[in-house]
C-alpha cells in the first residue's frame, strides 16, 4: 500500500504533505472500494445462488436456473427486483430508526472486511488490533437489529431482534475466548502476525497445535455460526414462530441489504475461521520471492473460505433448528466452562513445552493426525452410504 | 490537514451524539444518541494512537453497555410516552447554571498550558504495553478489578431474584 | 494519529454510501401506492391492540445483557495478558489463575442460582 502511495506521490510531482496526504487517502479510497463495490458485492450475492443451488441440489428440487446460465445471474436479477420494490414502513414505526437500522448492519459487516488479510501484502490495513478489532465491529450488527426490531412495532420483530441480541451477545463470550487462545499462541493481535505464526503444512496450522486448539476450533466454529445467525442458530429469523423476526416489516432494497449483511457474513464467518485456525493464506515457503507468490496465496486463502463456507451452507440444510432454551444452555454451560478450562489447558501446555521443540513438533502431528482421521471418516461414511443407495455418481453439481 | 478534518469530524459525532442524548424525549432515541456518542469517543482514541483502548471503547459501550440500556429501555412498557421518558424539566435554572459551566471551561482553557508529556506513540502495538503494566507494575488493581467484577455479579443476581419473587 | 485507520474510516464510509446509493436508486425506481392495509404491522391477520407491540418483556434477556457485559470485561482484561503470556512466562498464568479463580465463583453463584437457565 505505502509502496504504491509513496510511487503515485513521486510521479504526481507532490511535494506539499497536504497533497501526500490527499493522494494516499484517494489510493485508500480506491483501494476499500475496490474490495467492497465488486468483490464484497458480488461474493455475497453468488453465494446466495450457490446456497440456493445447493439447497435444491440437497432436497432434490431445481433451484434458480432460469437467469443466465445455471442461474448463476439470479443475484443480480433478484437485487434489480429489490431496487423496484416499493419502500414499505408500518403505521407506528419510529421512522430515524427504522430508517437508519439497515445501514448499521450493513455498515458492521462492510467493517470487518478492512482487517481481512487475502495474502502477504493484500490486506486494506494490517491493525494491530486485528483480531479484536473485528470482534468489537459485531456491535454495530446486533444493535441495528435490536433497532430494527424495536423500531418497526410489530411484535415479531421486536422478539426476533432481542432473541437476535441475546444470541449475539451470548455467543460472543465462547468466540472471544477460543479466539484469545489463538492470541495465545501467537502472542499478536494483528491478523497477518497471526497467520505469519502459521505455516503451510496441516500441522503448522493453529488447531493442530494440541489437540485442545481442536476443541477450540469447534467452539468457535459453531459461535461463530450463531453469531451469524446461520442455521442451526437461526432462531431470529425461526420462520415457523416469528414469520420472519427482525425484518418481518421490511421490503424492498432495506431487506436486501439485510440479507447482503447477512451473506456477507458468511464471508466473514470463512476468513476468520481460516486466519484464526487453518492457516490463512500460508503457501509452500519455496514459493517465496517467486512472481506466482501473491496469486498462490490469495487462491490458497479463497479455497480454504469457500471450504468453509461449503460447510456452513450444507450445515443449513441438514440440522434442525435449536430452541431458544437450548441456544443459552448451550453457550452459558457448556462452551463457556468447556472454553476456559480449554484456556488453562493450552496455557499449561505452553508452559510445559516451552523451549522443546522436538515436543511441540510431536503434538503438532499427532493433533493433525487427530483431526485428519475425523475429516477421513466423515469422507469414508460419505462415499459407502452414497455406494449402499445404488446412485449414479453425478459431479455435475450444477446440473 | 485531512487528519485534522476527521478530529473535528469525531469531535462533532460525539457532540451531537451527547446532544441528542440529553435533548431527545424518546428515551430509545437518547440510548442511540449515547452510542454515536461512544462511537465517537473510540474513534478520538483511535486518533491519539491508543488503539486498543479504542477497541475496549467499541466492545464495551457499544457492544455492551448500549444493548444493555436497550434492552432495559424495550421492555419498560410506555416508552414512548413522555412522562416516563426524560421529561426536559427545570430549564430555567440549567440553562444559565450550564452557561456558567461552559464560560468557566473557556475562561480556563487560555490560562492553562497544556503540554503533551507523553512520547509519540505512532502505530506501536499499545496491547503488550498494556499486557506487560497490568502484570507487573499494577497487579494488584488487576486483582482487585475481578473483585470488583464478582461484586457486580453477585449485585446483579440478587436484584434480578427480588423482581422475580415479588412477581410470584 | 495511525494511519492504518484510515482506511478504516473510509470502509465504513463507503458502505455507508453504497446503502445509500442502493436505498436512493430504490427510491427513484420504485413504485410508492400507500394504502392503509400495507402500512399495517404484519402481525399473521391480528389486529393489534391500540398500545403498539412495545410492551414488556421478560427480565430473563436483561439478565444476559448484564452478564455478557461482565464476562466482555474480563474478556477485556485477558487480551493483554494473552499478548504477553509468551515472554512472562509461569507468573502471568499464576495471576491469570487468580483473576479467573475469582470469577469462576461468580459464575459458579449464577450458575445455582438459576439465571443461566431458560425455562
């Protein structure tokens, strides 16, 4: 980034620092518009195709197919329609804020994109608070819900935006404190620091470093689930109980960029789990000073996310909902108990195997192996239960 | 030049925030006044460099303590009413009471020399810095805040049962 | 002032502005018909009652609130300790265990009294 600046600056012949300064804003500028108008944009709405594809692929019905090919266009048709909707706002709604609430959510999850590193050098601003950075931009989410909710005098939408808060609120605890054990290790609250603690390898990453970082892992994976409200934890939106929770009374392009936020979320909810946990953007060391080095990385770090968010979308359409008893049960006795005592643990292990390298490497390998076999025998019951239906393997996922 | 522009820019979100805090009648607007007002204060720190307390300032007040009068101000019935909102009352003596208050923080701000003591903290992490005092120089306010924490607790609790008994 | 905020700044300003571009393209394509039945809260065909849907509520989502916050506070305090844990080495974790060892019995009180319960 300073690079480029310090370049366009020389260039310009700039020598006054009101004009440095002028110009490396508009670089910035340009820059956070570039990751948010057409990459953020577009990644929420192709998502929301892909979750609708796999949706029907899941439950053996079609799916949007219709607008370009494989209706891969449809995010951009169903956008267009939201444009042309009519603002609708009930009666006895407080107008600023249901108004203003779509914007706070919108602009909570646009936020975190600035921490999110996508390789070595392509990250908008390296904060040294990264990590608690983006924790403390969630605020922004659930109090525009909890506007949302409030504002629009409907008694659906006000349960939905407190149930949403209280989830949100929740499940903060158990997401701050796995994700302190990755602060832990690294010793760093900027994201690239904590990526740079990782390597290439499954067993540099941080959920192998002892089979508690494991453990942490899904505590945070499944807090971070319901900190985006995705299913199973999608009780604001509990369509059964609630018609639609917080937004039961927007429409038009308000209830877009709710669900944009929400998409985007999903992003969100991919990266960190890859920075925090599966090593980032980490590529072979031998790579490194070639050209290929950036590109290599930033696929890397793609495929990792949309791994992750592979999983998310196919956990939506498999698990069942949780009750709202069962939501606070889960988070206040289990994971928050089951996460500090996971804290002392991976402190003691610091302590013991600080200065053994030899023995960290050994606990690196066998946690990795540990997790490995997991993943090994949820491929291995895949395929023989996809072998005992008989069913012709059919690849063409976008059929 | 720009980056004084944004001080001033931080400045007046605080302010007004604060503004439409004491001035709104709809008590859930004050509460959302008050958090532009925190917003703006994280981001005053975030301007003096001290990065993590900026943070501290946004999971806190906003994440924290503005969900939590929400909350509290939701489910209070007739919120919307004045009379149980914050009625302006006794304007006629506040007024020339605050005017006084603001001439006194005028008439001082010339008298007093203001000298930055600190050393410049450009883009240093302040965390470790922060980590390394609490565990060594200030251990036992460390210790004593969790004290502290577990008093609230205990507080909280008991007030939350009493409501809960008289209802039965 | 660090200057790894400002692109901070100006994400939140650009999203800010993206909403509204969006929420104002809205505006000039949409329709606008307002009728008193679409200007009804949707509450399934209720009628609402005359006080709104503003009401009250259980205490129980209060009690979250204030729990959350206090937790967010140790929270709070864990992170510099986390960030310096590798160079204090045994001492910070004996401290640590103390500030946690307090509040675990705070949390084991709420625990029995109830509060983390739903009924």
């Amino acid at each position: 980034m300073e690079s480029i600046t310090n370049s366009l600056i020389q260039s310009w012949g700039i020598t006054s620092s009101t004009g440095a300064q002028l110009v490396s804003l508009l670089v910035m500028l340009a820059f956070s518009a570039v990751v948010l108008i057409p990459f953020f944009l577009p990644f929420a709405g192709i998502t929301s195709w892909l979750e609708r594809r796999i949706a029907g692929r899941m439950q053996s019905r079609v799916g949007p197919n219709i607008n370009g090919p494989q209706g891969f266009l449809q995010w951009i048709a169903d956008g267009v329609k939201a444009m042309e909707k009519e603002d609708l706002m009930p009666d006895d709604a407080d107008k600023p804020l249901f108004k203003v609430a779509p914007y706070f959510v919108f602009m909570g999850v646009g936020a975190t994109l600035v921490a999110i590193p996508f390789s070595e050098y392509l990250v908008l601003s390296d904060l040294n608070v990264g990590i608690f950075y983006i924790i403390s931009v969630t605020s922004f989410v659930t109090v525009g819900i909890l506007l949302a909710g409030w504002s629009s005098n409907n008694k659906w939408s006000l349960i939905g935006g407190v149930r949403s808060a209280s989830q949100m609120i929740s499940y903060e605890i158990p997401t701050a404190l796995s994700i302190l054990t990755v602060v832990l290790l690294t010793g760093s609250l900027s994201m690239q620091d904590i990526v740079k603690a990782q390597g290439f390898w499954p067993w540099q990453w941080h959920i192998s470093n002892n089979p508690f970082m494991i453990v942490m892992f899904f505590i945070f994976f499944i807090s971070a689930l319901a900190e985006g409200s995705r299913t199973p934890f999608d009780l604001p939106e509990a369509e059964s109980e609630l018609v639609s929770g917080y937004n039961t009374e927007y429409s038009g392009i308000r209830f877009a960029m709710f669900f944009l936020a929400e998409w985007g979320n999903l992003f969100v909810i991919g990266a960190m789990t890859t920075v925090l946990f599966l090593g980032g953007w980490q590529a072979p060391v031998a790579l490194q000073g070639s050209i290929w080095n950036t590109p290599v990385q930033f696929i890397i770090f793609m495929t990792k996310m949309s791994a992750v968010v592979f999983i998310v979308i196919q956990l939506r359409w498999t698990l069942p909902r949780v009750r709202v008893d069962q939501l606070m049960i889960i988070c206040w006795h289990y994971f928050v108990p089951l996460s500090l005592l996971s804290i002392l643990a991976v402190t003691i292990w610091m302590a013991l195997s600080y200065g053994h390298s030899a023995l960290e490497l050994g606990m690196s390998i066998f946690s990795a192996a540990i997790w490995l076999y997991f993943v090994f025998l949820v491929l291995f019951r895949a395929v023989r239960n996809f072998k005992k239906t008989n069913a012709k393997l059919n690849l063409n996922f976008l059929e | 030049m720009i980056v004084v522009l944004l001080f001033y820019f931080l400045a007046l979100i605080t302010v007004l925030g604060a503004l439409v805090t004491a001035f709104s009648k709809n008590i859930v607007h004050s509460a959302f006044g008050l958090m532009a007002s925190m917003v703006g204060v994280a981001g005053l720190y975030g301007y003096m460099s001290a990065d993590f307390l900026a943070i501290v300032q946004l999971i806190v007040y906003v994440g924290g303590i503005v969900v939590l009068i929400l909350f509290a101000v939701m489910f209070t019935g007739d919120i919307r009413e004045v009379k149980s909102s914050n009625k302006t009352v006794n304007l006629l003596w506040a007024t020339p009471f605050i005017a006084a208050l603001i001439g006194i923080i005028i008439g001082a701000e010339g008298k007093v020399n203001f000298v930055s003591k600190t050393t410049k903290l450009h883009n240093t992490p302040t965390t470790k810095m922060i980590g390394d005092s609490l565990l060594s120089d200030y251990v036992l306010p460390f210790e004593v805040v969790s004290v502290l924490l577990l008093a609230v607790l205990l507080g909280a609790v008991h007030v939350a049962r009493k409501y809960k008994t008289d209802e039965r | 002032m660090s200057e790894t905020y400002i692109p901070m700044v100006l994400m939140i300003a650009i999203a800010f502005g993206l909403g509204s571009a969006l929420v104002l393209l809205s505006v000039v394509l949409g329709p606008k018909y307002p009728s008193d039945v679409k200007d009804y809260p949707f509450e399934c065909g209720h009628l609402i009652d005359s006080d709104g849907a503003r009401k009250k509520h259980s205490i129980k989502f209060y009690m979250i609130a204030i729990i959350f916050l206090l937790f967010d506070l140790e929270i709070v305090f864990m992170y510099p300790w986390a960030t310096v844990f590798r160079e204090i080495g045994i001492t910070a974790l004996f401290e640590m265990f103390f500030f946690l060892g307090i509040l675990v019995v705070g949390y084991i009180y709420v625990w029995k009294k109830g509060v983390l319960e739903w009924e």
